[in-house]
C-alpha cells in the first residue's frame, strides 16, 4: 500500500493546478461579434452567419442539409414533427439520457416509452427496442451518449423491418464516428446541441442534420413559424415555433467549428490513454470498445465503478475521494429518466386529472417503468466532462496517479467512511 495519505483524509493531493477552461475563446469570437453587431443584422433573416454555419457543419458532419435552431431540444422537437410523429404514436427512447429525449415526442402529445440500455456502453439496448414495438411504434429515438455511436446497424436494420423512423438524438454527436461515418444524418434525421457544456459552443444553439430533401424543407419551415424559403414573409404553410437560431450564434458557431476537429483528436487520444492505463485498476471497470466507434467527441469520459473490487465502499465516496485529488469525476444522471416527477407523478396533461391523451387509446402510466441496467448504471457511472479530456498528457497522468493512489489506500477510505 501507499504511504501517501488520501487528501481526503488530510493528506496532499495529487493535483492543484486548474483544468483546461471551458467554453475556449479568442479574439476570433470577440472579432465574429463585433462584426454582428456592427452589421446591426442580429436575427437571421437578415443575415448570413447562421445559412453560413449551417453549411459548414452539415458539411463537416457528413449530412447534406443541416438547419440551425435555438436549442437542442428543439432540434429534436422539430425533427420528431418533419418526420411526422403525430399525438397518440409510440416514439422509444433510453431511459438513460437527457430528459429532453424524452419531452421531445411529449410535446406532440406522443408518447415516450422507455427501453433499457446496454450495460456496458450506456447506449440504448436494441433488443429491448424490438421488445417495446407495438402497433402504435412510430419511431426509435437512438442516443449517441456521451459521443460514443449506438448500434446503428441493429437500430437500422429493426426499425425497416418493422417500418419506423430513426430519429438519432446526436446531441453529443459533434465529430463522433460510426465505421468512419459522422453522426445525426444515418438515420432519417438527427439533432445536435451547442449548449455551454457542449463540445463546440455558443452557450445554447441546436442542429438537425439530414440527407433528405423533404425533411430539410420541412424542418426550416418549421423552426421560423411555417415560413418557406423563397415564399412572401408572411405565408405560413407549417404550424411551426419560432426556434430560430441567432446570427451571434452562428458567428461564435463558425469560429468554433474551425478548432472542432483538433479538439476532438485530442479528447479521444487522451480517452483511449485513459482506457490503457486505467485498465490496471479494478475500481475502475472501462465501457466496452464496439469495433463501430471509430471515434467518440467523447462529451463525457464514462466508466462504472468496482464497488466490489473497492471492498464495498460507496460509489460517491470513492469519487470524494477522488475529487479530493483534484480530479473532477462526477456521477451523471441520479437516475433513470422514468423516475423523474414528470412521469411518476404524471405531470403532464390537466391538473388533477389522469393524463389520457385521447389519441392514446389508453391511460398513460409510468409507474411499472423498469429498467434494470439503466438503474444500474446510474449507481455505477463515472464520468468526467469533455473539457478535463483537453488536457495533456501529464494532465492525464493526473488522473491516473490519482485513480492508483485512492485505489492503492482503499483499506484506509474504508475504515474512515
Ligand atoms: C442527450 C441530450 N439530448 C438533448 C439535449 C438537449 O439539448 P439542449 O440543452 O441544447 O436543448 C441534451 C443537452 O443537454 C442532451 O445531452
């Protein structure tokens, strides 16, 4: 064992100094709004930053179109609406991910149906998706979390058997790859969010990629109020939102697309490292490699804790202990989106009343939601955000001396929980 003693416990830890800061700016960003400002054209009807970085990030995410919103929970909104999900349609969803997955189809009185994960990626679980299909499936709503790629092949290939659509929640999607190909346009569509903790930024902003002509259109029409490119300003052809994006975001958006693709080299080498050297300790259990991640954005380094391994100590202490050392792991989500208030208390609908939305058929009830690995991984999730992965090496070196310094002083956290 060690003779270095834990900082949690008063003794000197392995790290003082910061992590790499999060959102990155330069006098670009300062440059690209000052000349929004200037060009007094701030919405983007008027101007030309956000068509500008529209292109450029389609182009970058291998999609043909990609349309730029307000927020990436408006992306998927709109992208659920193009496709034609309509009140009443079943849309699956993990039950490890964002809430926004899931309120997404709640907005079109749809209805969200859970389905598990795969333990060992956090990823929605194919298996259970074909499981959940009833005749009311419309669409599967895969997330790519954290950056790494679902199983698109089983995903795809379920979804044409049984006729639904594929809408992929990209939102950390920005550089990924799936067998070489980026993410948010494999299926019929994708969104993507540029919110502050988000790989590329400008503190919030939203895209929908897609190869598809129609639902290009459509999704355009639909984030400026049923508005149709080319057609008088004032025909409304969609019941649309205004969910416009800025042109300060798209300015910031394009000065931000320029250090994406290093940035994001930078976080998988530093992931990959960190999966080599952490292998070693047991109280760190690494996510399974799939042969079809050829790159993760890596938005959040994820791993599951070894509580057995630790001798039975807590999961949140180890990672105090952890903090301690100045590393930043965190715990992700608390739990599985199902036991949010929102659908154990059934917060939706009319006060006082059984939600049954009338196109259902059927009460709604989410009480008897339960999915065991997606429980689990809440438990046992590890995660450290994407701006720690921008580091050096050294500072990898940090994390790991630090993991090997907890795990080797695990008899004394245990005695002094
Ligand atoms: C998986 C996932 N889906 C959707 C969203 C929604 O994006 P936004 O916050 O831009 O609305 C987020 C953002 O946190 C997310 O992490």
């Amino acid at each position: 064992m060690s003779a270095q003693k834990l900082a949690a416990l008063g003794g000197r830890p392995v790290r003082t100094r910061p992590w790499p800061e999060w959102p990155v700016y330069d006098e670009r960003e300062l440059n690209a709004l000052k000349e929004v400002l200037e060009s007094r054209k701030w919405c983007r009807m008027y101007g030309q930053k956000v068509e500008q970085f529209e292109e450029a990030f389609a182009r970058y995410q291998d999609a043909r179109y990609g349309i730029a919103v307000a927020n990436g929970t408006a992306a998927l909104e709109i992208a659920l609406k193009a496709a034609g999900i309509e009140a009443g349609d079943e849309v699956i969803v993990p039950a490890y991910t964002f809430i926004a997955t899931a309120t997404a189809p709640l907005q079109l009185s749809a209805i969200p149906i859970f389905v598990d994960i795969d333990p060992d990626t956090g990823n929605i679980d194919p298996s259970a998706v074909e499981a959940a299909i009833t005749g009311r499936t419309r669409a599967v709503v895969p997330v790519h979390f954290g950056g790494r790629a679902a199983d698109m092949d089983r995903i795809l290939e379920i979804a044409q058997r049984h006729g639904l659509t594929v809408i992929e929640d990209a939102c950390h999607g920005w550089g990924s790859t799936w067998k070489g190909r980026k993410l948010g346009a494999i299926g019929l569509a994708g969104g993507v969010s540029f919110q502050q903790s988000k790989n590329i930024t400008a503190g919030e902003g939203g895209i929908i990629l897609t190869n598809d002509e129609e639902m290009a259109g459509k999704c355009y029409s639909l984030q400026t109020i049923g508005r149709v490119a080319g057609r008088p300003f004032y025909e409304h052809h969609l019941a649309g939102w205004n969910y416009r994006m800025t042109e300060w975001q798209g300015a910031l958006l394009l000065v931000q697309l320029e250090r994406l693709e290093a940035q994001t080299q930078t976080r998988w080498d530093n992931a990959r490292f960190l999966d080599e050297q952490l292998k070693a300790f047991p109280c760190v259990r690494l996510l399974r490699q799939d042969p079809w991640v050829t790159r993760s954005s890596v938005h959040v380094y994820m791993a599951r804790y070894g509580e057995a391994a630790m001798e039975g100590i807590p999961r949140d202490r180890f990672l105090k202990a952890l903090n301690a050392e100045g590393v930043p792991a965190g715990s992700g989500y608390p739990h599985p989106l199902y036991r949010n208030p929102l659908f154990t208390e059934m917060h939706f609908g009319r006060k006082g009343h059984p939600y049954t939305c009338a196109f259902y058929g059927k009460p709604v009830d989410y009480a008897g939601c339960d999915c065991p690995a997606a429980e689990r991984f809440c438990r046992e999730n590890i995660s450290i955000f994407q701006n720690v992965l921008l580091g050096d090496r050294e500072d990898m070196q940090d994390i790991v001396r630090a993991v090997e310094k907890v795990w080797e002083n695990r008899e004394m956290l245990k005695e002094n929980a």
